[in-house]
C-alpha cells in the first residue's frame, strides 16, 4: 500500500493537552523486563521505548503497579517508590528526546495475582470466587515460574479509599516522573473490571448489585487522579465485552454504556477501547468489526483509541470514518520500532516472536532494528 492511501493516520491529532503529529498509538505492553526484586524500570526499558518513540507520537507505557500489595506480574514496574521514579524519569527523557510522548498507565492486578508478589498479603477482589483460583487456566508470572493465583479475598468498604490513595499517591509519582499524562487501566479482569462486571461483582454494599454501584470505585479512582491531573491528561481503558481474566458481565452494553456516559463528566483527555475479537494478546475473531469503538464513540463525547488486532489498512479505515481518533498497536510494536514510519511508507511489517513477550532480557525485546538496519543486515 502506498502512503497515499494511509492519509487518515498521518494527520494531526489532540487528546485533551497531549498534541500528537500522527494517529499510530504504541499501545502499553506488559513484557517483564523491570529490575527486581524492586520492580524498578532500568535502562534497557529506557532503550526499549526510545527505541519505538516518534516524532510526535504517543506511547502508552505497560501497566504499573500502584503498590506492592497491587503487583501480580513478575517483572512488572511501578510508581510507588522514589526509586522507580528515577527509572521513569530516564524512560520519559528518552521518549522526549525524539520528540514524543509517553503516559503511563496505573494498574492494580487484584485477584489476579499471588502472595509471593504481594508481600504475603491475600490479593483482593470486588467478591471472592475459588473457581478463579482452582481453574489451572489462569495463570500468573512469579519466580517461582507461572502459577495458578493465590486465594483472594473481597474488599471492605473501609478499606477501599486506601485503594484510591494509592492510585492518587501513583498519579503524582508519574507527574514526579515527567510524564505527558497518566491512563487508568479499567480493563483485562484487573481490580476495577473485577468491580465493574458481574460474573465477579457479587457484593450486596454500595460498590455492588446495580450497574451505578458496581460503576462506583471506577468513578472515584477518575475523580482522584483529575484531583492531580488536569483531566485533560488523563485518559481511562476498558475492555467491554472482554473475556480475559475469566470476565463476562451480564449486559455488556448498558454497563460500559454507563461507564461511557458518566466519564463525559470528566472531560478526559480520551477513552482507550480494547475490541472484545481479542483476548489478551490473541485475536480470538478474525474479521470482527470495531463494535465496541462503533457503540462508545455514540456516547463518550471525546476522542477514542481503538486497540485490539488491528493492522494497518483497518486502522485507516476505523480513523477515516471517525470511529475512532487514534489506534493502538500492541504486537507489531513489539518487533517493529519504527512502526509508525513502516505504515506511513508502506514498509514490511518484521514479526514478532511470541516466546519472548515475557522474558526477563534484551532477546525479543531491544534486538528488533528498524527498517534501514534490518535492510543493511540483509
């Protein structure tokens, strides 16, 4: 394809403060490669995401644990310590230095997790469901290799605005850092899914039964980091009708429906959809249209990223017909730095090795070249 008829992702966009030069979004990416046991981001992250900055584009970077009690990923960064915002600040400069921009994105993994990355603590959940824990399906990273999660336990109410704390605490080590903005991970069957959908949400309180409820903790966490944040450098994702994390919820559509509506208060700087054809990083309905960026862009009222198995001729098109303003790529990230470049010339496309996501060295993760060298090499 020529780059002609790639026009749509190669024009100027805002997302609230945050002024981008093109559409090409690197979505967050976990891939394990923070220095333990302190789950700080060093310098080969710092190569990484130099290595895949452009002028004026933005990188959302991998989820980052708010606190240690939060973690459930070997490898995982955080925001939680003054040590870890040094290693951001390092990240963040060489973002900017090609004149890109980078937010980060907070995460708490919830039940989605085990003690042994939690500092002995049971991981904690909207309700407690054993099938999660009992089903050899769910598996998380550790040093001791992939294992099933430990048993979790539902939050009380008083102590949830510890919770909120923490992501607020979170939300100004990222402004310590240099960050262009922040994004609240809502998605994926982590701790604010768990309480958004109701094949996890059992509660009878104030953060369970109706959609309004179980929207409660999602709104309060928005709300706090806009008390940090001007809202418009905050951005939010959600994964409507996901099923990652064993999630499932009732009616998908009147839930994030709602989410979508009540996050029009905020004036946010965008709202990141994942398309439920994927499932983690595995296209699970080839061909599927962008239903959820389609259903959403008719009530969020700002711009909208769309993610989920896209390639390059269908982010044209989802950006062409407004569905969305921006697209996030994921996996051809991974292997193409100059992602970005290679859609805009029509360039071939490197691919990627799935053995290496989530391995702990510099083989799968900085060793892609862009074009030119993989072109020299050759």
């Amino acid at each position: 394809m020529t780059t002609k008829n790639r026009l749509a992702l190669f024009t100027p966009v805002e997302f609230g403060a945050i002024k981008l030069k093109h559409r090409v979004v690197m979505a967050p990416l976990t891939r394990s490669r923070s220095i333990q046991p302190n789950s700080v981001p060093g310098d080969l992250m710092a190569e990484y995401y130099g290595q895949r900055a452009s002028d004026g584009g933005l990188i959302i970077a991998e989820a980052t644990n708010i606190s240690i009690t939060s973690r459930g990923w070997l490898g995982a960064p955080g925001l939680y310590s003054q040590e870890q915002v040094q290693g951001w600040r390092k990240i963040v400069s060489a973002v900017h230095a090609k004149g890109g921009k980078i937010v980060a994105q907070l995460w708490h993994t919830g039940r989605s997790s085990h003690v042994s990355l939690t500092g002995g603590e049971a991981p904690v959940s909207a309700s407690v469901n054993p099938s999660y824990w009992e089903n050899t399906d769910h598996l998380t990273s550790t040093t001791g290799g992939w294992v099933t999660p430990s048993p979790h336990r539902a939050l009380t109410i008083p102590e949830i605005p510890r919770i909120v704390e923490d992501y607020r605490k979170a939300a100004e080590h990222a402004k310590q850092a240099g960050f262009d903005g922040i994004e609240l991970h809502a998605a994926n069957g982590y701790l604010i899914d768990q309480f958004l959908q109701d094949n996890s949400n059992k509660r009878t309180d104030e953060y369970g039964g109706s959609i309004e409820n179980r929207s409660r903790l999602l709104l309060e966490i928005v709300e706090a980091l806009t008390s940090v944040w001007p809202s418009d450098r905050v951005g939010v994702r959600i994964g409507p009708g996901g099923t990652w994390n064993d999630m499932a919820d009732s009616n998908p559509e009147a839930l994030f429906g709602y989410v979508a509506e009540q996050l029009n208060r905020f004036g946010l700087a965008y709202l990141h959809i994942i398309e439920p054809r994927v499932k983690g990083n595995v296209v699970i309905h080839e061909g599927q249209a962008p239903i959820a960026a389609e259903s959403l862009g008719k009530i969020f009222k700002g711009p909208i990223i769309a993610a989920g198995g896209f390639e390059p001729d269908g982010a044209e098109e989802v950006v062409e017909k407004k569905i969305a303003a921006a697209v996030a790529f994921g996996r051809h990230f991974v292997s193409n730095p100059d992602l970005p470049r290679r859609i805009q010339e029509g360039l071939p496309l490197a691919e990627y090795d799935r053995d290496t996501f989530y391995s702990f060295d510099a083989r799968g993760y900085t060793d892609y070249p862009a074009y030119d060298t993989e072109l020299t090499a050759k």
